[in-house]
C-alpha cells in the first residue's frame, strides 16, 4: 500500500509497497477517508523532533472500519470513525478519566499513529484499540479527520477556561491557522466574550472576522499590544491562546493578558519565557496544554454533528504530501489540508 514515511530529520518519502497489516486481539484496521496535515508535522520533520525510528505520518485520520481483530466488539466492517490521537498506556488514572493526552506514560511510549507509531498518511492503518475509534454516524471522514486535533486541541485548551469568558470578558486569539480558525468558532458558539484574532496577514485577519472575530489585529505591527489594549481597556484580556507559541507571540500574551487570566500556549513554536515576578499581572495561569481527551473528541463531534463547526478543508491526494508540507511552511495552507488515499 501506499504511504507517507518519516525517515529521519527532513527525510520524508512516499512509498508504494508498505504491507497492508492485518489486525488481531483488539486491533483495527481503517481504510482511511482522509488524514489532516498539522503543523506539529513540521516540527518532527523540520526539527527532528522524533529520532531513531521510521513510521507513516499523518496524527489526524479518520475512515471506516476494513477489518477488526478477534476481540474487538461493538465496530464493524463500514462503520466510519475518527481515530483518537493520543495513545495512552489505557490503564492508568488520566487514561481512565479519557485523558490519554497525559497519560502516566508519556514520557516512556512513543504516544500515538503519526508520532513515532505508524500514522493514517497511508491507504489503510492499524488502530492499536478500538478503545481508540469514536464513531461520527453520517459525517463524511474526509472532512471529519481534522476533527480530531485541529478541533480537539482548541475545544479542550478553551474549556478548562470557558468559566472565566464570560461576556463582558475580552478573549485573544493569536494564529488563525488550522486549529487557531476552529478556535474561533468554538469560541463564538460556547462563549459570549468579545473575541481579538491576530495573524500576520491581512487575508488571515479577513478569515478571523469571517469566523467571528470582533477585531483583527495584526501581531507583526509594533503596536499590537497597544492596539488590543486599546480595545479591552485597562482590564486587559482574560484569556489568550496562543496557536504559535513563538518568543514574539509569548511576548505579546504576557502583555495583552490582565489580572487572574489564563495565558495558553498550545502552538510548538519553541518559544521562550523568562518568569519577572513584576511582568505579568497578579493571578495569571500559565498553560502549555496538550490536545485533549476522548469524551471531548465526541462533545467535538456533537459540534460538527450540529453544524456549529466547520473545518475549512483543501484536499489532495497522499502523492502531493511533500508539496502540500511545503505550502504549510509557507503559510499558503488555509483552514487545513487533508490527504486522500
Ligand atoms: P498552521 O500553520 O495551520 O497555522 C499557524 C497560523 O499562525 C498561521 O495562520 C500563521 O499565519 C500564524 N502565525 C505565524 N506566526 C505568527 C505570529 N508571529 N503572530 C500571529 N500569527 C502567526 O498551524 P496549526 O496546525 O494550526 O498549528 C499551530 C501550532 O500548534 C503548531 O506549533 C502546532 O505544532 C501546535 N499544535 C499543538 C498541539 C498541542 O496539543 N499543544 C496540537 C496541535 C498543534
Ligand atoms: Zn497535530
């Protein structure tokens, strides 16, 4: 079968004679729909990030069911599913509570297909559980599969602070890329804070006010943080999320957010931040948190299920995925791309 194979640091082929594998126990094989291509993808291969192993890319998948193994219950032949991301050991206290994204065991497993284990850029893949597949009824998984991450990781990071935005409250958003253009609609749909996108085109700050943002600010102007302050006042920002998480960005958060936020960096960007007891105001949270957990992937689905989100989705064929990584690098991707078998 055909697949798109991480190699090493900046090697990545397309080959076309992987084996197809063939599932036992609790395993599943997917014939998949559509596989998102995430911007992580480019820190693996751009930074080297995951060493000494070789596996199929692609951490977004969805399809349907080809073949279940002996144990398996509850699944079929047909049955169209997202795969969940975050492989988790399964046993542990988080993966009890659906929270594989910190599972005890991170830190000692290679953590899910795409990200040291084979991935869904491929024709068909091994789902290691169907603990792992969530069914999404008549969504078509071509479009689903961003679900599971560029829509999961906004929903989960917003929840934990959905108490704090309420609507005289002021909300940042900063990267309108793939997760950063569900954000804003998870936001517009569950609260009623006024929301401020920032990118660093004017086409992407378009794309923000289309999805719901009040105001688009542009994060390369040296003013930003004065622009934003200007607009909340002198309470500043409840809650940023930052979908870039570079030095600049992390700056720019530490001076937009006001007493008692949340300051969430969800994007890789390597950043730096360097803790001054008098530069963030009293009572701010700082959080790098990671995806999220598999009862939310299905409050993700109800979402989508109800049409209150949508993925702006660009698809091509899994022979075009060394061109598509490179239009990702060049910020020329809008909403998400996502391969087809
Ligand atoms: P993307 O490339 O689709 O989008 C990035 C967006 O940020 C683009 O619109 C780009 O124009 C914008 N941008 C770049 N520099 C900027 C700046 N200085 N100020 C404002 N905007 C800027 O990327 P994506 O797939 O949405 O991923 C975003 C980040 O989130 C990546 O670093 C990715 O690795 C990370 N990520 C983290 C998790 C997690 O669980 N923590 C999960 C998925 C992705
Ligand atoms: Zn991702």
């Amino acid at each position: 079968m055909k697949a798109v194979r991480y190699y090493g640091h900046k090697d990545v082929r397309i080959i076309n004679d992987l084996e197809k594998p063939k599932p036992s126990g609790d395993e599943v094989l997917l014939k998949i729909g559509g596989a998102g291509v995430c911007h992580s993808d480019l820190h693996i291969i751009d930074e080297g990030t995951v060493v000494g192993t070789t596996f199929t890319l692609g951490h977004e998948n969805a399809g349907w069911v080809e073949e279940v193994g002996q144990d398996v219950k509850g699944f079929k032949k047909g049955d169209a599913v997202l795969v969940y991301g975050p492989w988790g050991c399964g046993h542990c206290k988080p993966c009890q509570h659906s929270n594989e994204n910190y599972c005890d065991h991170q830190s000692e497993q290679a953590y899910g297909g795409g990200l040291g284990l084979n991935g869904g850029m491929a024709d068909y893949m091994l789902v290691p559980s169907s603990r792992l597949l969530v069914p999404i009824h008549d969504l078509d998984p071509v479009i689903a599969a961003p679900l599971t991450d560029a829509a999961l990781t906004p929903y989960s990071a917003i929840k934990r602070s959905l108490h704090k935005l309420m609507p005289d409250e002021y909300v940042v958003v900063i990267g309108v890329g793939g997760l950063g253009h569900v954000a804003l609609q998870i936001l517009s749909e569950m609260c009623g804070s006024t929301i401020i996108a920032c990118d660093i085109t004017p086409e992407r700050l378009e794309f923000a006010k289309s999805l719901g943002a009040a105001h688009a600010i542009n994060s390369t102007d040296k003013n930003a943080a004065e622009q934003i302050k200007k607009i909340t006042g002198i309470k500043k920002a409840k809650v940023v999320l930052d979908f870039v998480g570079a030095t600049s960005t992390i700056d720019l958060g530490t001076k937009i957010i006001g007493l008692d936020g949340d300051l969430t960096i969800v994007g890789l960007g390597g950043g730096k931040f360097e803790y001054n007891m008098n530069g963030l105001p009293f009572g701010v949270s700082m959080t790098n948190p990671y995806w999220g957990s598999r009862t939310e992937l299905m409050e993700v689905i109800g979402l989508a299920i109800q049409k209150k989100i949508h993925i702006e989705i660009e698809k091509y064929n899994l022979d075009q995925a060394l061109e598509v990584y490179d239009k990702l690098r060049q910020g020329k991707i809008k909403g998400r791309a996502v391969l087809i078998p």
